[in-house]
C-alpha cells in the first residue's frame, strides 16, 4: 500500500518537471574574448550564428524573439575597460544585424563591478548575449 507521503512526493515531482518542460532552453549564449581584445574569432562568430539560427528558424522559432540582450561587466571606474566593452557589444550587434537586418530589439547593459570582486577576472572577458522569447510575453511557451 502506498502510503500518503509517496503520493505526496510524487505529485511534487511530476509538477515540477511538468512546469520545468514549459521553460524554453537556451536562451543565453556566452561569447569569450581574449583579454583587451572587441574581436570575435571564427569559431565565436560561427557559435553565436547557430545559436541565434535556432531560435530565428530553428526548433524555438515558434516561440517567437521578444527582444535579444546583451550583457558586458567592466571596471568600475576605468574609461578604457567601458570603452572596450562598448566595442564589444557593438561588434555583437553588427554581427546579428548582418545575419538578420530584421532582428528583435536589442537591449544593452554595461555594468561596472569593483576589480576586488572574487569573479570580476573571470567575466569581464565574457560578454552574455540572451532572447527573451515573445511566448513569455503571451504566455504561450506551453504547447
């Protein structure tokens, strides 16, 4: 005999995977660049190119783009560190402008962070581009 406790249990977990099914996956993309540098290799244009793919006419077309963002953390303070960061996020969205002159709204965020952060190093190289898929908006991400 099952007991109320198992019942309980497992209503909890098939609720939550259920709920978790209806969240879109993949909607950020890092790109990395090489420190003091706003150029993207190859094999970074060619990633971010797919990615994008897929949610413009790939699998998550459906659900449609709302608006693209793109994040870049630099040193607060620092004129040159805003200034390549600036760089970068205009290079990314010269890329998605060429792949797609159509292209959702683009929103960009500069954020300064102290250097005496414990994960500055590690993201100030790091620009953060995401979709904010337009089914969150209608509320249709759910089949």
């Amino acid at each position: 005999m099952i007991n109320k406790k198992t019942i309980i249990s497992l209503s909890c977990l098939l609720a939550t995977s259920f709920a978790l099914a209806c969240r879109p996956g993949d909607l950020e993309h890092e790109v990395h660049l090489s420190p003091g540098s706003s150029t993207l290799d190859v094999a970074q244009i060619r990633s971010l190119a797919e990615w994008y793919s897929i949610w413009k006419t790939g699998e998550n077309a459906s659900l449609g783009i709302d608006y693209l963002w793109i994040f870049a953390k630099v040193e607060k303070g620092n004129s040159r560190s805003k200034r390549l960061a600036q760089a970068r996020v205009s290079r990314i969205v010269r890329l998605i402008e060429q792949g797609d002159p159509n292209h959702s709204p683009v929103r960009k965020s500069i954020a300064e962070s102290s250097i005496a952060s414990p994960t500055f190093q590690d993201t100030v190289d790091v620009i953060a581009i995401g979709i904010q898929p337009a089914c969150t908006r209608t509320q249709s991400c759910c089949p």
